[in-house]
C-alpha cells in the first residue's frame, strides 16, 4: 500500500498552493491528514480539562445570577426587607429606615461583585466559543479535502477501468479476428481435394 502524502503534496494537490502560503489551522488539518491523526477534543472536553476553580465558581454565579429563581427569590427578599423596614417597622422594630440606605449599599455591593463575575464567565464562554468555532472550521475544512482526496481517488479508479476496458475490447478483437482466421484456415484444409 502507498504510504500517505507529505503535507506539502497534500496543499499542493488538494488547495494548490504551497504550504507555507496557507494560515495555521489549513496546515494543521494538513498534517494531521498526511499524519493520519484523529481531530483532537472537543471545545466542552477541552474546557473542563483547563478549567479553574475561579472559572467554575464564575460560571456557577452566571447561571445562578441569571436565572428566573434568582430574580423572584432576590424580588421576594427585597419586597420583605421593604415590609419589614417600611408598614411593619412598628412591629418588629427597623433596622433600615427609609429611604433603605443599608438595602441600597447591600445592593451595590452585590452588583460590584456579581458584574466582574458574570463577566468572567463571559469572557470564558467567548474562549469557548472561540475554540468551538476553530474546531468546527477543522472538521469542515479535513471533510472537504478528505471527500476530494476521495473523489480524485474515485477518478483515477475509474481511468484505470477505463483503461483496462479499452485493452479487454481490443484484446477480444483480436481474439475474434485470430479465430475467424483459424475457422477460415480449417475450412480452407477441409476442402482441399486429396492427392
């Protein structure tokens, strides 16, 4: 069996052009098809390989913080906080009067510390994105020239048939003449008078 091309045969046959000429990932997927290599992990398994202890909790105040629990839990605290510190303050005696200056610095603190966070966690989604996103050009780009790679293999498969067509055609003309001959030959001794 041949063994496989050089990345350099490959970018010149499959993109025809050099392979310097081509960006990084087209002469990664180059070589990892010269090399017969598998496409390596995905974006998800990559993530959780590199993920940090930061990350993960940062992901986890961005999907507690945006959620439809967190906004009615945080409202239903708020509009306490509000009772208990406004009509009921009689009652149970206010700690925050109005205009809830304390409620207003909790608030601010919280939004200072959950903005970066939340951003953070952005930021990490957009990495992620990233590398989904070149992974995905890989895979696209390795299937293209995989099926042409194919597709000229296919070519050549049927050159060679066609090849071999012409050959078996002719062969059998000629066949067909050598026996129509040697028919011809014997019929020709058959009739000859004996001496």
């Amino acid at each position: 069996m041949k063994a496989e091309r050089s990345p350099e045969e490959l970018a010149e046959e499959l993109l025809g052009r050099p392979l310097c000429d081509l960006d990084d990932e087209e002469q990664r997927v180059l070589q990892r098809i010269s090399s017969g290599e598998l496409i390596s992990m995905d974006a998800d398994e990559e993530a959780r390989i590199h993920v940090s202890f930061g990350d993960a909790l940062a992901d986890r105040v961005a999907a507690v913080g945006g959620s439809w629990g967190f906004i009615i839990a945080f409202g239903l605290v708020l509009a306490g906080w509000m009772l208990l510190n406004g009509p009921l303050r009689a009652v149970v005696g206010a700690w925050d009067e109005y205009p809830f200056i304390f409620l207003n610095l909790m608030l601010s603190t919280l939004a200072a510390l959950q903005a970066p966070i939340i951003m953070m966690s952005q930021n990490r989604a957009s990495r992620k994105d990233r590398v989904t996103a070149r992974h995905d050009y890989e895979v696209n780009l390795r299937t293209q020239l995989e099926i042409l790679r194919l597709h000229r293999k296919i070519d050549r498969i049927f050159n060679k048939l066609g090849q071999m067509q012409g050959s078996v055609m002719e062969a059998a003309l000629v066949t067909e003449a050598a026996v129509e001959q040697a028919l011809e030959a014997e019929a020709v001794q058959l009739h000859l008078p004996k001496g």
